[in-house]
C-alpha cells in the first residue's frame, strides 16, 4: 500500500472514533428550543421538543442560572450537530478515495 491510502485509512479510523464520541455526546445533551411565556407580568421558562411525532413542553422554572444553563447545553448540542455533519462529509470524502485507490 502506499503511504497516501495508509495515512487516510488510518485517518478514516481516527474520525470514525471521533464522530462515535461526539454522539455520544449528543445523547447527553438536551434538545429542543427554550419558548419564554409570560403570566401575570412573570415569565416561566419551558423546553419545546417533539417526542414521538407530538411537541412536548416541559416545564424549566424561572431560575435564570438553570434557564442559563440549558441554554448553553442546546448551545452546545448546536455545535456538536454541527460537527458531526462536517465529519460525516469528510469520511464520505476518504471513503471514497479509498475506494479509487483499491
């Protein structure tokens, strides 16, 4: 083989461990969108998601540490996905390369 296939294959591996982590962070992460509604002059803080093809809400609280919190990690989530999306598209990439240097 010549350096240029081993060097990719060993590559392609590399980013499959890394795509297989940040999934798995994904999974950690929450998802959704963080909806602000406001009763009597108060706002509460509720996290939109679908879950089994129906919009859940579920209830955050007005603590604005929390509400900060899961802000950041949909932050995150936002940057792990995308991430993920451009590894995908590199490894297609490399698979392909691979493919015509066989």
């Amino acid at each position: 083989m010549s350096f240029f296939v081993t060097t990719t294959m060993r590559e392609a591996k590399r980013m499959t461990a890394l795509c297989e982590a940040y999934e798995k962070q994904l999974q950690t992460l929450p998802k959704g969108s963080l909806c602000e509604k406001e009763r009597n002059g108060r706002k509460y803080f509720y996290l939109a998601y679908r879950y089994e093809g129906k919009v859940v809400s579920e209830y955050v609280g007005r603590n604005e540490t929390v509400v900060a919190g899961i802000r950041e990690q949909l932050e995150r989530r936002k940057d792990v996905e995308a991430i993920i999306k451009i590894i995908k598209k590199e490894l297609a990439l490399m698979n392909k390369v691979l493919e015509v240097a066989s």
